[in-house]
C-alpha cells in the first residue's frame, strides 16, 4: 500500500513540474531564435546571389537592382527582429516598477 501524499509532497511536485515546463519552454524559445539568427544570416546571401543571377541571365540592371533590393527590404526587419529578441522584458507585474525618472509626484500637481 502505498503512502498517503502530504501537501508538501505535492506542492514539491507541482513545483517540479513548473520547473520542467519553464525548461521546455525556454528550450523551444531558443531554438525558435537560433532558426531567427540564421535566416537573418542567410537571406543577404541568397538575395545577392539572385540579385547576381538575373543579372548574369537577362543582362536587366534594373531587375537586378530591384531584386537586391527586395531582399534589403526583408532583411532589414528580419536583423532587427533577431537583435529584439535577445532583449529581455523588464518586470511590469507591479505599477511601482515602473520609473518615468519624475521624482516626487505630488510638487508637480499645483
């Protein structure tokens, strides 16, 4: 027979379980982010590269032109949504952890 589970023994499970989902969590957000650095690493590549064969295929300088510059355009939010992600949010769980640098509130209000 087994022992009858006190509540510390739960609240330890639960609490090991919290941790375990965190890690899982945490696991896939970086693996999304390392995808995120890549493409953001690859795509200035492929565009030149097709900015290069349309023109060596068609002799277009403005096709060609105009294909860099697509792929300037989606790379650019692409960088700097990978340098965004590596900012971690402040903690905004309390209205008192937010500081606008004003000092005390109450001389400004006469």
């Amino acid at each position: 027979m087994s022992k009858k589970k006190t509540k510390r023994d739960q609240r330890r499970e639960e609490r090991d379980a919290a941790v375990e989902e965190e890690r899982a969590a945490t696991e896939v957000f970086e693996e999304r982010r390392r995808r995120f650095r890549i493409a953001a690493a690859v795509l200035p590549v492929v565009a030149l590269a097709a900015a290069i064969g349309v023109y060596l295929a068609t002799d277009d300088k403005q096709l060609a032109g105009l294909t860099g510059l697509v792929g300037v355009a989606i790379w650019i939010p692409l960088f700097l949504g990978a340098i965004g992600s590596q900012v971690t949010p402040r903690d905004r769980t309390r209205a008192g952890a937010i500081d606008f640098g004003g000092g005390n509130r109450s001389d400004k209000r006469r």
